[in-house]
C-alpha cells in the first residue's frame, strides 16, 4: 500500500498519528455520548426515569442512596456497574467490603429498573448506565439539578473486594487524603469540593460521626449536643441522623451553609471548610446555588467518564446481580 512506498519522514508523521490514535481511542470515554442508545432503546430515558421517581416518593433518602452508589462503583475501577455484583464462587465483590458493607443500597432498585429497560429492548442497556441514569434522575427527583448523561458504558464480568478500600475515601480523611484520592480518579479540588454537595441529601451513621461530635473542637456545640442526642459514646452505631440538618430531603446548597457554621455532620465534610485551600469554593457554593448547580453537573459529567467499558469490552448484563 501506499505507507510502504512513503520517504522516512512521511512514515515517521503515520506513526504519530496512529500512535495519537491510539490514545485516544485508549480514552474509551471519548465513546460515550448522550444518544447512545437512541435507535436501539428510545424508551431507555423514560423507563429509568418512571422507577427512579415511584422510588423517591416512596422513600426520598433513596435518592441519596442511588447517587451514592454510582460514586462507589466508579471510584471503583471504573463505571462498570462491578458494585452492583454479588458474589460468586469465583470472586468476592464490592458489596461487603468495608466503605459498602451494610451501607450502601438501592440494588433492588436498579434491579427492578433494569427488569423493565429489558422488557422494552432486551439485551441492549448496561448495568452501569442504567445506574448512571438513576443518579441525574435521583438528583432531579429531589430538586436538584438536570443534565444529559453520556452513555455507552458496558458491564464488568467481574469485581473487586480488595480493590474498594482504597479507592473509597473514608470520612475520617483529612483534605489532603480527599484531595489526593480524587486526583487518582481525574477529579480536581474544585470537583471534590462541588461533589460532596451531594451530602445535601441522605443520611449518615453514628458509628461514622461518633468521633466528630464527641472529640472535635471545629463542630459547633449545640449542633454536636443535638446529634450526641441519638448517637451515644457507646452502642447505637446504626443510628442515622441527615448529613444536610436542614433539608435533607432537597438538594440544594444548605450543606455549604451547614459548613460555614461548622455543623457538618462528617469529618470529610468540615474539612474543606476548616482553614484550608478549599474554603472559598465552599464559600462560594454557599453564595451562589447556580455556580455550585452547575460545577456540581459537571464534576457528575466527568466522574461518570471514570474508566468506562466500550465497544466490546465488558458486556451487557442480563440481571444487574451477576455476569451472563
Ligand atoms: C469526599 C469524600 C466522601 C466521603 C468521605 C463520603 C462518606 C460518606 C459516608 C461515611 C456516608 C454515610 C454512610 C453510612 O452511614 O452508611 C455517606 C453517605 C452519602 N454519600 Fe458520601 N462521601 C464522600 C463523597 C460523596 C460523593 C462524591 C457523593 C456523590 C456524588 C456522595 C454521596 C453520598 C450520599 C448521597 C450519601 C447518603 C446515602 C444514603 O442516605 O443512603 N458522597 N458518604
Ligand atoms: C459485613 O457486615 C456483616 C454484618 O454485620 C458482618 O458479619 C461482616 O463481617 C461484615 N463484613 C466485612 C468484610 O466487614
Ligand atoms: C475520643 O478520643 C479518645 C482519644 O483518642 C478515644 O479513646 C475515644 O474513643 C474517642 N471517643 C469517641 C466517642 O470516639
């Protein structure tokens, strides 16, 4: 063909465009793309959409727990539903280890979603997508903002208990662990500091605040007083209490307000408003719901482009549960 017969340098300027093709197409998320399955699922958007909005108005706090689980399976190897896997004899998944274990939920959910996106065109939607979906309509369901998910994301065979703990960063952390551990993913200080507004909803365990409200000094007293009400020094580790004091059921910007008054329920949570380099975005949020509502879509957009399955990796699940 014609490259053989091309003088050095022309070979030379090939190989560099190939090689820029190559890593580009590496960049799998550069796949995904908000009319995905268009042709092929044009019911997709309004399927997710109908179960996402029967489940928050049965429990809003499942909302919170739909968004959250889309965090963990990403930051976990990717968007590639792996969270959604139980176990098998074959390898022990996400859901047990430590940051999930009896915390996260919403599988029946998806599952439940997922049985109906079947129904309309079998074979087709990923697991991962339709979680992906799940959380922009979760978030839209409770009075947040909306966006256009990108997708085309497949399936993983398989998932990881040993990979979770460290990709999952423990509400213990100082900013520089959050910092770093977002950074692993691509994610900046500026898209931690947006995301973790999704603490605007949902709620939290005892056993996760025990330590913040009963031995740190930047937690305002009566609100840690309030909290130590239904999370005493010993036992009631499952007690819940809302990560947003105000108004945990609406996303909205109140957590950054919360933050401001040092009434944040975690310690992840105060630290990007305690002295450090995050403290004016937090201010910012506060001021501002649209810059916080519009950073917030966009530090969604990017964590939903973590490490993708395209083209014919992966595959599409038949039950979100387990691998075909
Ligand atoms: C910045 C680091 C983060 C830490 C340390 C953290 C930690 C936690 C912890 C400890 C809980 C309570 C779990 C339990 O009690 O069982 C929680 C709940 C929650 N997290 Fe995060 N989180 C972080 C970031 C995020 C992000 C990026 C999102 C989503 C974009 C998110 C969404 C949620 C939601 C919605 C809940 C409430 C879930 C429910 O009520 O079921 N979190 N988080
Ligand atoms: C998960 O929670 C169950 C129930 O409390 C517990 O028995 C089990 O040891 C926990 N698993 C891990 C890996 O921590
Ligand atoms: C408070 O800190 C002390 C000393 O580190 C520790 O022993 C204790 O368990 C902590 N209390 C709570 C409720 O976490």
């Amino acid at each position: 063909m014609a490259i053989v017969t091309l003088s050095r340098p022309n070979k030379m300027v090939v190989a560099l465009a190939l090689a820029l093709f190559a890593v580009f197409m590496g960049n799998s998320s550069a796949h995904l793309s908000p009319d995905f399955y268009y042709k092929s699922c044009p019911k997709l958007l309004s399927t997710v959409q109908a179960g996402v909005r029967s489940a928050v108005a049965k429990e809003p706090r499942m909302g919170a727990s739909l968004l959250r689980l889309h965090f963990h399976d990403c930051f976990v190897n990717g968007c590639d539903g792996s969270i959604l896997l139980e176990d098998t004899p074959t390898f022990t998944g996400e859901q047990t280890a430590a940051p999930n274990n009896r915390s996260v939920r919403g599988f029946n959910v998806i599952e439940s979603i997922k049985k109906n996106v079947e129904k309309v065109c079998p074979g087709v939607v990923s697991c991962a997508d339709i979680l992906t979906l799940s959380a922009r309509d979760s978030v839209v369901a409770l009075g947040g903002p909306s966006w256009k998910v990108k997708l085309g994301r497949r399936d993983s065979k398989t998932a990881s208990f040993s990979d979770v703990v460290g990709a999952i960063p423990p509400p213990t952390s100082t900013l520089d662990t959050l910092i770093n551990r977002f950074n692993t993913k691509g994610l900046s200080p500026r898209d931690l500091v947006a995301l973790s507004g999704a603490h605007t909803i949902g709620q939290a365990r005892c056993l996760f605040f025990k330590n913040r409200i009963y031995n740190e000094t930047n937690i305002d007293k009566s609100f840690a007083k309030e909290r130590q009400r239904s999370c005493p020094r010993n036992g009631g580790d499952d007690n819940r209490a809302p990560l947003d004091f105000r108004t945990p059921k609406l996303f909205d910007n109140y957590y950054y307000k919360n933050l401001l008054e040092k009434k944040a329920l975690l310690r992840s949570d105060q630290v990007l408003h305690d002295g450090g380099s995050t403290d004016s975005l937090v201010e910012l949020y506060r001021d501002d719901s649209n810059a916080f509502e519009s950073d917030f879509v966009a530090a969604m957009i990017k964590m939903g482009d973590i490490q993708p399955l395209t083209g014919s990796q992966g595959q599409i699940r038949k039950v979100c549960s387990r691998p075909n």
